[in-house]
C-alpha cells in the first residue's frame, strides 16, 4: 500500500502535470472572475467563498480520469488486481496519492487567490479549513467516477457529467462554510455536516469503486 | 408459480401483452376525467385564483419523477442479487420516463411559480431538488449509452444509482439546510389536516392514479422495446454462428 | 500447485472454452497452443484471477504470477523503481530485485527511465517482474514478443531455474523456448461449441 502511494507520488511528481496544471486553471479561474463579474471590491468579496469553492473543486475534477486510465492502459491495474492487496485497498491509496497531488496544493493556494477576490479577514481561515476537510470527499467521490468510465475511450466528459451532481452535497457544505466564516457567523452545522460526507464517502465509497473496477476489467 | 418466472424475457412479454391494455386504457381514463374535473369542475382558490389549477399536472408529475428513481433502484438491487435481465432492462426504459416526469415537474412550477412568486425560476429547495434529479437522470442515462457490452453496463449503472441514491438525498438535506424556500407545504400527506381542501383533493388523486398507470403503460412498453432489441441482437449473434 | 478442473471460460459473456483440466505441480511446465482467437488469453486471465470462470473449479490462484501482453510499467520510473515497487506491493525484497535485475542483465539500465527502454528491454523487464514476485506459478502470454533470440535465451534460463527451484510455469507461446520436452495442451480441442452468451440465451 505504502509503496503505491510513492509510487503514484513519484509519478505525479516526474510527469509534472499533476501539481502545476490543477493549479494555474484555478488561479486563471479566479483571474477571470473579476472581468466577468466587475471589478467592484464589494462585490468580488461577498461571492469570493463560493468562487473559490467551485474553481477548487472544478480544477480537482480536471485531473480525475487520470487516476485509473494510466494504470489500466499500460496493464499495472491487471497486474495491480492479481496483487496481495484488497482492490478497496488500492482504490483509497489511489484516491489518497489523487488528493495530496491534486487537491492538497489547491487547499493552501485557495487562501492566496482569496486577496485577488477580496475575500474578508475571518473568510481566510474558514475557506482554507473548508477545503481541507472537503476535498477529501471530492478525491474520493471523484475516484469513484473514473472507476466507472475507466474502460471507455471517450470517458472524460462523461466522468464530469457522473461526478458532478455527486459533488452538489460537498460544494453546498464546503462554501457554506466558507461564506459563513466570511461573514463572521456560526460555523458548526455545515462544517460537521462537511466532515460527515468527507469521513462517510471515506469509509463506503471504495467498495462501490472496487466493484466497479472489478467489472471493468474482466 | 413464483413471481420471479415473469423474469424471464419471454414471460414478461406475453404477461405485460396482455396487462398493457387494459393499464392504458385505464391512464387514459383516469387522466381524461382527472383533468377535465380538476380543470373545469373545481372553484378557483381564493388566493391562488385558477392558476392553482396546475396542481392536477405539477404534483403527479414530482411525485412519478422520484417514483420512478426508486423504481430504478429497487430494478438495481434486484439486477445485483439476482441478475435477471428483465429487471436491469426496465431499470433503463424507466429512465427516461422519469426524466420526463421531473421536466414536465419542473416546467409546471416554474409556469405556476410566475404568477404566485412573480418570478419564473427561484432557488428553492423543492425546485432545486428536481434539478439536482434530473442531473442524476441525465448521467444514469449517458452511462447506458456509453457502455457497449449489456452486461457490464447492467452492472456499472446499477451501482451508479445506488450511490446516487443515498448522494441525491444528501444532497435533499444540504438543499433544504442552504436555502429556506418559497415552495409551499406538501399538497398531500398522511395528516389530514394539511391536506388541500376536499374539492382539489378527488380529481388529484384521480390524476395521480392517471400517471402512474401511465408511467406503468411506458415502463412496460419500453422494457418490451429494450428485450426486443436485445433479442434481435441475440438472433443476430445465433445467425452468425450458423 | 495450479488444478484446474472442468472449467469454462467467456469473453465477453460468450463461451469459449469448456472442460479445460490440468494440473501443475513444482517443476512442471504446460504450454497452451491454439491460433489466434482460441481463447488461449482468455483461459490464462481467468486462471490469474481477472475475470471469473463460467464454471469449474480453480486451485492455487493465488499463487499466481501473471504477464500479459501489457507490461504494467511506468515509464517515468527507472528500471529498479519498477522492479522495486513490484516488489514492496508483493512483499520481498531488495535480493529479488537484483536477482531478477541479473537474471535478464538488466543491471546496466538500472538507473536508465522506463521509457527510454527499446522494446525489447521492455519486456525483459516485464518479465523480470516475475521473480520480484516470488511467486511459484508463473502465468505468461506470449512472453517472447519483441524479444530477440539473445533474450528468448535469458528467458529460457530463467524459466528452467525457476522451474528448478520448484515452480510451475503455464505459457502460450508460438515459439520454441528451448525448454525441452514439454507437455502441450491444445486449447482447440476445448473449445466450446459455437455458442451465443448466455446472457443473449436468455432473450430466445
């Protein structure tokens, strides 16, 4: 298990990609705000929790069908299944190394694209901690989609068409907090509503992705 | 004789041959004199004026559009432990016909809500569910059509609408606790006393009868449709062999 | 170490092959025959556990080291990071690896990235995957594709020791290994009479 999590670390690493693409889109999301919506500070600091949300959690989406593709091109998944290691096992390291390569860097950049969109004082901390309980559920929830669409040529599009309806629950908790935060108000509900999808899709959703893996390779 | 025989492709088909009929017939009825009742027999609200009158279409349409998702789900289930053909296919002919039921939910609110809210679309949590809905419609369907061997795609789009089940009511909770809403109480419940008056009471519950013999006369004629092709298929793959 | 008995296979849901028996013990070696499309890759997946059987019974699966026509590398590990991930996720070790490393003289490239390998380097290290296994039955498809006669030597050498040592090997192969004698099975003699899937069955 550890050594797949290096391994899928490495690879993230030396293919490059993996940090630096999810997060330019995200910084030119955010960049691009501001000319769509005006440049007026009121403005940008009152939608800034929900923007920066929804550019997180779309540039996680962007690098969700490489999480099982790669592997099932070139034959490691085959040789991954005959392998001492539960399926479910392989599937939450794969959501793991996904989360630490793609959405972690998202997490702490998040804070730092929050002055371009004025983000106010106590929102900071809030959308940062949002994130970071959050996007667990989004690797893992997203992982399962790529299990679905791995065998299929044209999958990508149909991947974000599966995973974000899966993903409405977590963005609605995730920048409620945000916004909440923001604006100086109580926090509790949504933030452990957020951490009871993280640890729920935690725990059961790798069984219905190792199903699905296991259907898609026989 | 158990239930489970009707399973069998061939068996269903002459069973729902000779159900189909009579269960048209029936939704036709029921619609016909449902809606001319609602429609033209029925005072106006005192509030509402007539245009509360949508009620006949918008309610039984809501409540088939998540009817027939626990329909699908409950097809699922029977797909995994039992692996009956019949049931993964009528899983994929409901489908549509719910998303249909949730669009025409969708377009009756929104044409009732322009007059009662003055606005045609409002982030509610009752509308906003539907959508959400339909979103899921949409990716149950596309992953039917995306997989080309029958089986696997059974077996992936029966996971697929177990997970989206338990996520579609998640994602009920969340709406509910993000926005407070417009949308009035339920129209129908247990509790008598929420209930509409008696008056809107009858010919709604002639229409709901009318849509679910409706949406029962397109599931079977669908799933007759999706066995037939499969069988076709089938003959097809036999021809070859010979 | 390996029985099989009775056993039907499906690709794609329709039957291919049925009655398929055999019996591997240490140091024996099987090779399948058939042409193309036999079902020979079907027989050897469902033997390594990647899709269940239509029927029959299977001992020993998990004793099973597979390689397909894919060699599961990455290209941007080098040589020994390959070998040696393979090794930590099937739980040995660092003597494995230059074992395995020698075994197919690959000790040059060790640092050289998987991805600049020529194609028949690649299955060299393919297939020394399967001593960082240190699993006993070997399951091999056309293991000698894009091998040169100079490697299909390695190969065999590592194959006799191998089976020396007490393993068993099951390969479909075109080609001599220069293993000697050994038994050969037919798949076409299992074949499975011309049949639909059972899932169209179901529909006539």
């Amino acid at each position: 298990m550890k050594a797949l999590l290096w391994r899928d670390l490495a690879l993230a690493v030396r293919a490059g990609g993996g940090f630096g693409l999810g997060l330019s889109f995200f910084l030119i999301v955010t960049v691009m705000v501001p000319f769509s919506v005006g440049p007026e500070t009121a403005r940008l600091s009152v939608i800034a929790p929900g923007i920066l949300w929804l550019g997180a959690l779309l540039a996680c989406l962007l690098s969700l069908d490489r999480i099982f593709a790669l592997d099932f091109e070139d034959g490691s998944l085959d040789l991954l299944a005959t392998a001492p290691l539960p399926l479910e096992g392989i599937v939450t390291v794969k959501a793991l190394a996904h989360w630490l390569t793609s959405a972690l860097p998202l997490v702490i950049a998040a804070p730092a694209l929050g002055v371009f969109l004025n983000l106010p004082g106590p929102g900071f901390i809030w959308l940062f901690l949002s994130l970071l309980i959050g996007t667990p559920a989004l690797s893992v929830i997203g992982s399962f989609g790529a299990a679905l669409t791995v065998g299929l040529k044209r999958g990508g599009l149909l991947l974000s068409l599966l995973v974000l309806p899966l993903y409405v629950p977590t963005l609605i908790f995730g920048a409620e907090v945000a916004r909440r935060g923001a604006e100086g108000l109580a926090v509790e509900t949504p933030l452990l509503m957020l951490a009871g999808i993280s640890a729920g899709a935690l725990a059961l959703l790798p069984f219905a992705s190792a199903a699905v893996l296991r259907v898609n390779l026989r | 004789m158990s239930l489970w025989e009707y399973a069998n492709p061939v068996r269903f088909i002459r069973l729902t041959d000779r159900l189909l009929p009579p269960v048209a017939v029936g939704a036709l009825v029921c619609l016909v004199i449902g809606l001319i009742w609602g429609f033209f027999f029925t005072p106006d609200d005192y509030r509402q004026g007539s245009t509360v009158k949508i009620i006949y279409l918008h309610v039984p349409a809501a409540l088939m559009a998540i009817n027939a998702w626990l329909m699908m789900l409950v097809a699922s289930l029977i797909w995994i432990v039992r692996r009956h053909h019949v049931s993964a296919l009528a899983a994929r002919a409901a489908a549509p016909v719910g998303a249909t039921m949730t669009v025409i939910a969708l377009a009756t609110g929104a044409i009732w809500g322009q007059p009662m809210w003055g606005t045609w679309w409002a982030w509610d949590p009752r509308l906003t569910s539907f959508l959400i809905l339909f979103l899921f419609y949409l990716g149950y369907m596309a992953l039917w059509e995306a997989i080309e061997n029958d089986d696997t795609a059974a077996d992936l789009t029966s996971i697929l609408c177990l997970v989206g089940s338990v996520f579609a009511l998640l994602s009920r909770y969340a709406v509910n606790f993000w926005n407070q809403g417009l949308h009035q109480g339920a129209s129908l419940s247990l509790d008598k006393e929420e209930n509409v008056a008696d008056v809107f009471y009858l010919p709604l519950l002639v229409c709901i009868a009318g849509f679910v013999l409706l949406f029962v006369a397109l599931v079977f004629l669908r799933t007759q449709t999706e066995i037939r092709a499969r069988r076709m298929r089938a003959l097809i793959a036999r021809e070859r062999l010979a | 170490m390996l029985k099989v008995s009775d056993l039907a296979v499906s690709r794609g849901g329709v039957p291919v092959l049925s009655g398929v028996g055999f019996h591997l013990g240490a140091g024996d070696a099987l090779v399948l025959r058939g042409p193309n499309g036999s079902g020979k890759t079907t027989l050897l997946r469902t033997v390594a556990g990647l899709q269940p059987p239509l029927s029959g019974e299977m001992m020993g699966r998990d004793q099973v080291a597979y390689a397909g026509h894919a060699d599961g590398l990455k290209s941007a590990l080098t040589v020994s990071e390959n070998l040696t991930f393979w090794a930590s996720v099937f739980g040995t070790g660092r003597a494995q690896v230059a074992a395995a490393l020698s075994a197919f003289e690959l000790e040059a490239l060790d640092d050289r990235r998987a991805g600049n390998l020529s194609a028949g380097q690649k299955r060299r290290l393919g297939l020394a995957r399967l001593l960082v296994t240190g699993r006993p039955v070997w399951v091999l498809d056309e293991p000698t594709v894009s091998l040169d006669v100079a490697a299909v030597g390695l190969f065999a050498d590592a194959v006799r020791s191998h089976l020396g040592q007490g393993g068993a090997l099951l390969v479909a192969t075109h080609v001599d290994l220069g293993l000697g004698e050994v038994p050969v099975l037919d798949v076409t003699a299992y074949s499975a009479a011309s049949r639909i899937s059972a899932a169209d069955e179901a529909f006539l």
